[in-house]
C-alpha cells in the first residue's frame, strides 16, 4: 500500500479496471434503473471522490514544492485504500472472478478494454455517470474537478452548452451598491472605454475546440455578434443537432450559408434574426435532416422564400410567428409537407380563409396557432374539418369567429387545448358544442362577453379540465359558478373583472378539491365572507385579490395565517 499508484500519470491506481467493468456489465446485463441500481452506486462513488478531493486540495498546500521530485506515499495509501472503499460502497464487497473479468471485458465497449487507470475513463462511461448523478443533483462541473483528465473527459461527455455572456452576469455598481450591474459594464468604466466590444469569435473558437461532442448550443443573446469566422468554427461539431442564434442581429444571408454544411442538425432557431430574407431559407433548405425551424419575427421572409421549403419532408414544427408578408399563397407552399405537426401563424394577418383552407391536407397537424389572424371566419374554420388529429388551437383575437366556426370542428375529438380569446361572436350555444370536446384540459374563454351562467353550466360535462380562464365574462353570477361541483380536476381558475360574482359564488368554489391558482381581481362583490371561505380551500397556492375594496385588513390578515399561500394584493 506504500508504494506509489502505476499508470500513465493518473490519479487513480490500475487495480479499479474490474470495477468499472463489473458497472458496464450491472448496466447492461442487468439493466439496473438509472433511479434505483446504478444510481444510487454511482452516488458512493462521487462522495468519495469528493472526499478525495478534499484531502488531496490540503495534502497540495503542504508538498508543493516537493511533488516534482518524490512520491507521496500517503497519497497512494489514501488512493488504494478509496478503491477499495468504493468497491464496498458500490458492490457490497462482492468480488468477481478473474475468468467473469475476461469474460466481460470482450463483450463491453471497445473503449473500455483500452483504459489504464480511473484518471482515463472512456466517453461512455461518463455518459452513464452523467446520466446517473443529474438526477441527485450533481452536474458536470463536479466531475470536471476530480482531475485533469476528467476535466478533459467532462468537455467531451458534454451534450447541451449555453455559455453566458459577459452581461449575464451581475456585479454591484460603485454608485450604487444595492443595484446590480452587467460586468462589461463595469469592465468598460473601469478601462474609460465606451465601447461594448466582446470577442465572440475567440469565444466560439474556443468552445468548439473544447467542447467537440456537444449536440445542443445555445448562443441565444442579444449582445453577440456572430462572424463568418465565428460561424464556419460550428462546423467542427459534427455532432451538432440543436442550435439556437435567438436574437443574433448580426446574422446574414451570406453568414448563414456556414450553416448549411451542419447535415446532422435537427433544430434551428433563427427567431428575431432580422437580417435574413428569402435567400436565408434558400440555404436551409438544404438541410435535409431538419425537424424544428423557428423562423419567428423574420419579417422580410416573403412567400417566394417559403417556396424553398417544400422539399422538407422530415419537417414537424415551423414557426412563422409575426412574418407578416405571409399571405395565402405562402400557404401553398406549405401543403406538400406531410409530415408537419406543428404550425404557428401567429400575427400573420394577411392570411384569410383561402390561406387557412389549404392546410385541410396537412392530416398529421396536432398543433395549430393562428392568433391575431384576424381575417378568419367561420368559413376557413369550415374547410379544415379533416384535421382531426389537432390537439392545440389557438384562435386568440380571431374576432370574426362566432359559434358556427364552433360548430364545425366539432369534428377535432382529441382537441385538449382551445383559445379562444377575444372571439367576441362565441355565446352560450357556442359553449355547449365545445362539450363535444370530452379531452379538453384547457379553456380560454377571456373576454368573451356575450358568454352567461346558462353557458356554464354545459361545461359541468369537461371532467378532464383544468385550466379555465373567464376573465372579462361580464355576464357571469354566482349561479353560473355552482355549476362547476363536476370541475374535479380543475387547477387553474381565473375569474378576473366578474364584477357579479359574490361571496355566495367563492362558497360554492369549495369543492374543487384541485384547485392551485385563482384570480379574484376586480370582483368587487367579494367580501371578508368570501375570503373566510377561501381559506379552506386545501390545495390553494396562489390568490390575486387585487383591487377588491371590500375585504378589509381583517379579511387580508386570515389569508396571511394560511400557511403555503401567496397572496397577490
């Protein structure tokens, strides 16, 4: 145990290879869960790196300047005797035969028969450490303080990478302690400079030269300014598949060309990129392993640049949110990819029912935004009656929609989520077709002012709801909020401006065992009585009483002694 640990300069002795075969071989003969086996293993094995680390950082102080010449024999007892500690703590001091030995170490990865010492672990055995620490908590950055081989190892098992930008971080101003303040900022009154220059480009040099295996990227800020150089260094992850340049101002046509070489990236956020046109989707397009595109606020895309995207058949979510040159001929362009499943038009208000009509070939859609389309009627509404896939749609300030466009996607039977803000023409008879969508979990029924108690009680039949949004529904009284005793899985209740709404109508809220959220701002009829009733709601976490001049102190101070509550005043 006094002589010093063998190897090729790691921090772990040689002795410990049978111990991570022994873990490939628990992890895939006996498919141990990640939660309970393997986990719970691996956990030992941190606390004990962890307390090697601790006694290894003070043993440093005290030898500095006598490490590069003798071998610390104490430190390779220390070492010996945490391989066997962790062999007790991760296997219950059960050994393996030499023979199982050979007999796994040709039947794990090629990687692992080629390691020398635990300082060397293969990639995919810190993918499973990884895998197995997140959910204690534990993130990468512990591993990358072991050793520098793990360090280094850590870089390579490394799959999602956001990197934070010198105005990400806070530091206290000098006028003002108490007031915190980006440190570029500071940096720059310190130097005198007025300028907020960062180099990106050493930044993403450098990251991809670290970081070579990472599937996620996000350089998602405002402040960066992406290069031709910065761009072309991407192409040295061949690994790439999610990449997100979310308000990247700087990004052209001409710099997004670099990204058409990345064939293996899945999802593309070019949201608020501003600068890219037509001939941006041009470039995209060749990428034909894209399944996510968000092109949101690009709002010099015409309908001539989604004519490049036909030929996308792997597409399953677009994102043209606020491209308002989009009109119905756009759309057009759209109807050959079979496999979209998510479409957002959100603000594209040059579309009308023509535009929306096209999309009834699109069968696999299950999400369906058009908020702020407002030149849809009931009539677009009519001819998209073969979508009956659809779970989400949106029809928020579709104000031309009235009960007959209801009527006609009666047919959506899977529908769990329906929008239906600001569509001023939905009444009460529209309410009773929405109960034919027996799997709604969430209704938004804002400002829909023409709705009454006899529209409400047809929404007793809505078992599977929880969230109910009725804020502006003017028309609503106590009478219509008895009807909700069949709203057992309810949630999240709005009931915000239902001036009618009294203390009688909080009293019949109380058997919605569920209920999370509710909004009781500007509902002036409720009084300290209804707060009392509140009180003994059993799952209630967040309460808005906000402008209610009727509860008084007394009323606030019952609400403060419910433990778990928050309250909005």
């Amino acid at each position: 145990a006094d002589t010093p640990a063998k190897g090729t300069g790691g921090d772990f002795p040689d002795d410990t290879n049978d111990l991570l075969i022994r873990v490939r071989r628990r992890w895939r003969r006996e498919q141990l869960s990640t939660s309970e086996g393997i986990a719970s293993k691996l956990l030992e094995l941190r606390r004990a790196l962890s307390g090697w680390r601790r006694e290894g950082k003070v043993e440093r102080k005290s030898t500095r300047s006598k490490e590069a010449h003798e071998p610390r024999a104490g430190s390779s007892r220390r070492r010996l005797g945490l391989c066997r500690n962790i062999k007790l703590g991760c296997f219950n001091g059960e050994g393996d035969e030499e023979v199982v030995e050979k007999e796994h170490r040709t039947q794990v990865s090629p990687t692992l028969s080629s390691f020398t010492n635990w300082s060397h672990l293969p990639l995919d055995i810190f993918d499973i450490l990884l895998e197995a620490l997140a959910e204690e908590g534990v993130s990468i950055g512990s591993l990358r303080l072991v050793c520098r081989n793990w360090h280094e190892g850590s870089n390579m098992a490394l799959r999602a990478l956001r990197p934070s930008m010198p105005g990400d971080v806070k530091c206290k101003s000098p006028q003002d302690p108490h007031r915190p303040m980006p440190v570029r900022h500071r940096i720059m009154q310190m130097l005198g400079r007025k300028s907020d220059y960062f180099d990106v480009d050493g930044a993403v040099r450098s990251l991809v030269s670290k970081f070579q295996n990472v599937r996620i990227l996000d350089l998602s800020h405002p402040s960066i300014q992406l290069s031709d150089n910065a761009l072309s260094s991407l192409l040295g992850i061949t690994t790439l598949q999610h990449l997100n340049l979310r308000s990247c101002k700087a990004l052209t046509d001409a710099r997004l060309q670099s990204l058409g070489k990345l064939k293996s990236l899945e999802h593309l956020n070019l949201s608020y990129c501003r600068a890219i046109t037509n001939i941006g989707l041009a470039t995209i397009s060749s990428l034909g392993r894209l399944l996510h595109l968000n092109m949101e606020r690009c709002a010099r895309l015409t309908d001539d640049g989604l004519a490049y995207l036909e030929g996308m058949s792997n597409l399953s979510e677009l994102v043209l949110k606020d491209c308002w040159r989009i009109t119905n001929s756009g759309i057009l362009h759209l109807t050959n990819l079979d496999g979209l499943n998510q479409l957002s038009l959100e603000h594209c208000f040059r579309i009308t029912d023509p535009g929306i009509s096209m999309l009834s070939s699109l069968s696999q859609l299950s999400h369906l935004n058009l908020k702020d389309c407002w030149g849809i009627t009931d009539a677009g509404l009519m001819a998209c009656t073969t979508l009956t896939n659809l779970r989400h749609l949106n029809l928020e300030h579709c104000f031309r929609v009235t009960d007959g466009g209801l009527e006609a996607i009666t047919t959506f039977k899977n529908l769990t989520h329906l929008n239906l803000k600001d569509c001023w023409g939905v009444t009460d008879f529209g309410l009773l077709l929405v109960t034919a969508f027996t799997s709604l979990e969430c209704l938004n029924l804002q400002h829909c002012f023409r709705i009454s108690d006899a529209g409400l009680s047809c929404l007793e039949k809505l078992h599977r709801l929880r969230y109910l949004n009725l804020k502006d529904c003017w028309a609503i009284t106590d009478a219509g909020l008895a009807s909700f005793s069949g709203l057992q899985c309810l949630t999240h209740l709005s009931l915000e401006h239902c001036f009618r709404v009294s203390d009688a109508g909080l009293t019949a809220l109380e058997s919605l065992s569920q209920l999370v959220y509710l909004s009781l701002k500007d509902c002036w009829g409720i009084t300290d009585v209804g707060i009392e009733a509140i009180v003994d709601f059993p799952s209630l976490k967040q309460l808005n009483v906000k402008n209610n001049f009727r509860v008084t102190s007394l009323g606030l101070e019952k609400l403060q002694a419910s433990k778990g509550l928050d309250i909005i005043v």
